[in-house]
C-alpha cells in the first residue's frame, strides 16, 4: 500500500512539474513562408520573428538579407534577438524600475543595473500563437499572438499582444504591432530588432552602407545608454543623417558606435511618414523605411561576434538595426511622449518595408 502511495503521490509531483512549465513554450515552434513577386520572407513563431528575407540585387541575384541562423536553436542561444519582436517595453529601462500610478514596479536588470528588450525573457524569448497563416493569398499574411500575463517580466496587467507581416506588392512588406490592456495600465513599447544587410547577410560589414535618417533631433545617452532626457539637434555631430551619407563616415567619433534613437521629424502626426532609407552601392539594394512612431533607433551591431547562416561569422558592424519605436526609458522622463497604454485605448506600431534598386 505504501508502495503505491508512493507512487501516486510522484505522479502528482510530475502533472505539478509539467503544469509549472512556462505556458508560452508549450505552444509548438514553426517555420513559415511568405512570397509574392521576388520577395521570399521565413519567419518563426518564437519570438514571432523573421528568419529570412531574400530578394533581387540590381543583376536579378536573389540573396538574403537578414542576418539570423539555420536553426531555432541559434536563435534561442543569441545575446541578441535577432529578427524578433521585442517587448513589452524595448529597448531599455533605467535601474530596472519605473513608478505607475503611485506604485514602485522593479523588473529583473539584464544590462548591467537596467533592463533591456523587456527582461531576460521577454517576448523575443517565448512561443506565440499562430492566430492567421494565408501563404497563398493574394496579400500573403501570418499573423502571431501572445498572452502577457499580469507580473511577466514585472510589468502590471495582462496584455494581449499581435504582430502581423504582410507582403503587400511585389517588394514591399509591412509588420503591425498591436497590443491591448486587459485590466491595467502598463508601459509599452514593441519593435522589430532585425538585423540588415543589404549587400547580403554574409558579404561582411555595412560601414559602406548609406544611409539618410529623417531625423533633424536625437536622444543624447549616458554611459549605459539611457537617455538623459534632452533632445538635441544632429546639426554638427556624427549623428547627423538628414543627408545620405556612409555608415562608416564619422563612426570612428563614437568608440562604441551607433545605438542611437532619433527622433523623426514630424512625429506630431500618427500618419505614415519616411524614417530612413538604405542603400548599398555594390548589390544596388535600397530599404526604404516609413512608420506612425516618434522615434528610430539606429544600431550597427557593435558588439556582433557569433556564427551565423551557413557557419558565416557575423563580426563587430556585421549588421544595421533600423528600429522605429517610442522614445527609450519614457517611463522614467515626463517630458517624453507616454507610452503607457490603458485598458480601452490599445497600441498600435505600423512598419513598411519598400525595396528597389539603383
């Protein structure tokens, strides 16, 4: 009798084992494709990112374009979260805490004192749901979400999150962000952390690059990168983008190089406007970004040093990170633009994606 005892009570112990598991990495982990014209895009559902892009240089050769890795597991093993939707509050919090209507809420650091990409599990770091897949549509869409529990990462409320990419024309595609308070007010701020090489994931490094950034004012940072709440004119500086020039041109002024956030002119308005636009003489791509956000985060991968696709070296300014999104640490300044979102009145980040060639 004891025996048995014995064993019931270990069956019980595994079913509460099991049921601890993080629900979000029970869901199954896919591979999906969109195609339209000479656009091919991969994309995963963990941490609804994409995987690959490929598309046409100027001499018709397909090659992708999105750094990134032939397996699942090398997303998971990044430091970086390649491709992945980023939240629910990127890219970074000053000491890890924000005040919220009166009440103090601490978040696990995992940048030093602070926390970056929202936690050291953030939404680039679970399995969403696949809630649309039409691969063979006229407008090939897929579409992921995820359920944000109240307490994730730290953060108040539940939060129903959806990230959509849809291939619109023959080179163009879209990602929309939306996310939605259940029960309580909560910081967010969601983007897209692809990492981009126009001449071609493994062709080396993008200081060749050009890039124009529609961007007349920036976000000053201190020495860990959170901004210190002033916003000052690009004029005479090494960020200073509002004509096309190289990547690589003035980046020896800054020892540690570009992740920067700009803020975009015209950010009054919640219309669609131009960001930035990349071009790369050699394969004659060009990535023209337009968004509804404030704000754009360049990022030229200061730090990349891992293997990649095809057992390619991704080496320091291997990739560009060209990231709309809300200002950074805006829960900690009053003087920026909230990104606090209320039950009843959902978020919304709108990306586009248009590529030609020269």
């Amino acid at each position: 009798m004891a025996r048995f005892a014995a064993l019931f009570w270990f069956s019980i112990l595994v079913v509460l084992q099991c049921a601890s598991i993080d629900s979000a990495m029970a869901e199954e982990i896919g591979m999906y494709e969109l195609k339209k014209g000479n656009l091919s895009m991969k994309l995963t559902n963990y941490g609804a990112r994409i995987v690959s892009l490929v598309l046409p240089d100027k001499n018709g050769k397909r090659e992708d374009v999105a750094l990134g890795f032939d397996t699942i597991q090398g997303f998971m093993n990044a430091s970086s979260p390649f491709g992945a939707t980023v939240g629910r509050f990127a890219p970074r919090i000053a000491k890890a805490q924000f005040t919220l209507n009166g009440i103090v809420y601490k978040l696990p650091a995992n940048s030093g004192n602070n926390t970056i990409h929202g936690g050291p599990k953030g939404f680039s770091q679970v399995v969403w749901k696949v809630k649309k897949y039409r691969p063979d549509a006229a407008i090939p869409r897929i579409d992921f979400a995820y359920h944000s529990f109240d307490g994730e990462q730290g953060f108040p409320g539940d939060l129903l999150v959806r990230t959509s990419y849809t291939l619109l024309g023959d080179n163009q595609f879209c990602i929309t962000m939306k996310a939605e308070a259940l029960n309580k007010a909560t910081p967010v701020n969601l983007f897209n952390h692809a990492f981009w090489n126009l001449g071609g994931h493994n062709s080396g490094d993008i200081l060749s690059e050009k890039i124009q950034i529609f961007a007349s004012h920036y976000l000053p940072t201190d020495s860990t990168l959170i901004p210190t709440g002033e916003i000052v004119t690009v004029k005479g500086t090494p960020y200073d983008f509002l004509t096309a020039r190289t990547v690589g041109s003035r980046i020896n002024e800054l020892p540690k190089g570009y992740d920067t956030n700009y803020v975009l002119d015209g950010s009054g308005s919640s219309r669609l406007k131009k960001a930035a636009i990349v071009q790369d003489e050699r394969s004659g791509r060009v990535m023209e970004i337009l968004t509804d956000q404030l704000g754009v985060q360049l990022f030229t991968g200061n730090n990349l040093n891992v293997k990649g696709k095809g057992g390619f070296m991704y080496k320091r300014h291997g990739g560009l990170c060209v990231v709309t999104e809300g200002f950074p640490d805006s829960v900690n300044h009053p003087n920026f633009p909230s990104q606090i979102v209320i039950p009843g009145k959902p978020y919304k980040h709108i990306m586009l994606f248009k590529f030609s060639t020269l």
